[in-house]
C-alpha cells in the first residue's frame, strides 16, 4: 500500500467520483450527496504560543488575541473562505491582527513556537506537538482556550460509495477509524 497525501482543490468531491482519491480524511465543509460520510471526531480550536509569549499563563482576552499577531492557515479553505475565527471576533466587534498565512496547521504550530506569534489550531494538533517536544526534552508549545466560542470541528471520513465494497478500501476506512479511536482514547487521557 502507499499512502500519498495532497492538498484538497476546490472540488474536492471530483476526486473520489473521478478514482484520483480512495479516501478523504478532514474537516467537511461541504461534499456531493452521492459520497459516504463517517464522523470520526470532534475537536476545537485554541490558541497556541511558544513557551516563554506575553500571553503565555495570561488570562486572554479577546481583545487581547485580536492585538496580537497571528497566523491563519489556509489548508483546506476556498479563496473565499473567513476563518472560523475571524467570525466570531467581527460577532463581538473586534477583528485580528493576520500577519502570516500559512498552508497547514503545522506549520502555523512550528512558526508559533518559534516567534511572538500566535497560532489558532485543533486541540488535537497542539496537544500532540506538545508530547512530540517533551519526547524531545524540549519546551512545547503553551495552549489557551480561545476566549470567544469557535463551535466544534468535525473530523469526517469520506468516500465514494463505489468503494464500499472494494476490500482494500473497507480494509483502510477500518484502519482510520482505529487510528481515530486511539487518538481520541488518548486525548480523554491527556
């Protein structure tokens, strides 16, 4: 089996329909009617900062994370895409300082942890960085609840229904949900 990652394009439903992909694995924004959806998990955003921030140990404000410069990722976003983030901030009258945009929540979290800047990522995300560095015996990255509501994200498992059947597919969905349910079991733990 080899296991190739890409960058989702606009019409991310042509490329289960067209056989390009086998799975999609994220946060659905929107999909075709004909495709197969499986929640997996649910997170939420917070704020991440290198150890050592102004804000880090702080009680934040949301005018005091919209001061701040930022970093938004653009992964998986259409071109005319408002960042989660960015709603609820104009929903309380207040709006953020972007100074980077970045391609993947990754990156925000590595660009984070080595400047004054703050990254918005999953939970998720910032939590397993913070193992990977203490693994390392290095300082992870500082997290803080978001002080103004972001809602859930929903991590789904899409695919074509044509696929249903097909034994290495069913074999690889079955694998992602494992891998979801061990992650979600360790983050209970966390």
């Amino acid at each position: 089996m080899r296991i190739l990652f890409v960058q989702k394009d606009a019409s991310p439903a042509s490329a289960l329909r067209d056989g390009l992909c086998a799975l999609e694995l994220g946060i659905l924004r929107d999909t075709a009617p004909e495709l197969k959806v499986q929640r997996l998990l649910t997170d939420h955003f917070v704020g991440v900062v290198r150890a050592g921030h102004p804000l880090a140990g702080q009680d934040i404000t949301a005018r005091d994370f919209a001061e701040s410069d930022s970093i938004v990722s653009i992964l998986h976003q259409p071109a005319d895409f408002t960042h989660v983030v960015d709603r609820a901030l104009a929903g309380i009258g207040l709006k953020r300082r972007r100074t980077f945009q970045v391609p993947s929540f990754l990156v925000a979290l590595s660009m984070a942890q080595q400047s004054d800047l703050v990254a918005v990522v999953p939970q998720s995300y910032a939590r397993m960085e913070r193992r990977r560095m203490a693994a390392l015996g290095l300082p992870g990255p500082e997290i803080f609840e978001l002080p103004f509501d972001t809602g859930e994200i929903v991590i789904s498992l899409i695919w074509h229904p044509r696929m249903d059947r097909d034994p290495a597919n069913r074999w690889l969905r079955e694998l992602v949900r494992e891998c979801t349910r061990l992650v979600g079991q360790h983050e209970i733990a966390a």
